[in-house]
C-alpha cells in the first residue's frame, strides 16, 4: 500500500489519500491522474488494469484501488 500512496501523493501532494474516499466524485482525480495512475501502476507492482476495471468505485479511494491491484495480481498467478 505504500508504493500506491506515493503514486498517489506524487500527484497531489495536498491530499490525504489514506483518509480520501470520493477521489473522482470530489474531482481530486481527472482523467489524466487516471492515466497516470494506469501507468504508474503497472510499472511498480507489474499488473495491467482492463479497460472494464477502469471505473469509478475502484479509482474513488487508494483503498479501493489497492484492492483493484491485489485481486489483479493474485488473478496472474
């Protein structure tokens, strides 16, 4: 979870991405926070996220979208 905290505090220093649960609906995140993340993600935990997982509820909270990356990792095993 540490690694997707500092993606995410990378982008916006200000915000508390451990206490944050409505990241799109509060507009902290735009499309192209998203594309980052999409990018950043894959480089440090080594796992694609599909198009159809590219949706609200799994970018609204790093809780969220750290249980996005754990499902997606233990799926490529």
């Amino acid at each position: 979870m540490d690694e997707l905290l500092n993606i995410l505090t990378e982008l916006h220093p200000d915000i508390d991405f451990d206490k944050e649960e409505n990241l799109i609906g509060d507009k902290i995140l735009d499309s192209f926070d998203i594309v980052t993340i999409i990018a950043e993600v894959s480089d440090v935990f080594d796992v694609a996220i599909p198009a159809q997982d590219i949706v609200e509820e799994n970018f609204n909270s790093a809780k969220a979208l750290y249980a996005l990356i754990k499902r997606l990792e233990e799926e490529d095993d």
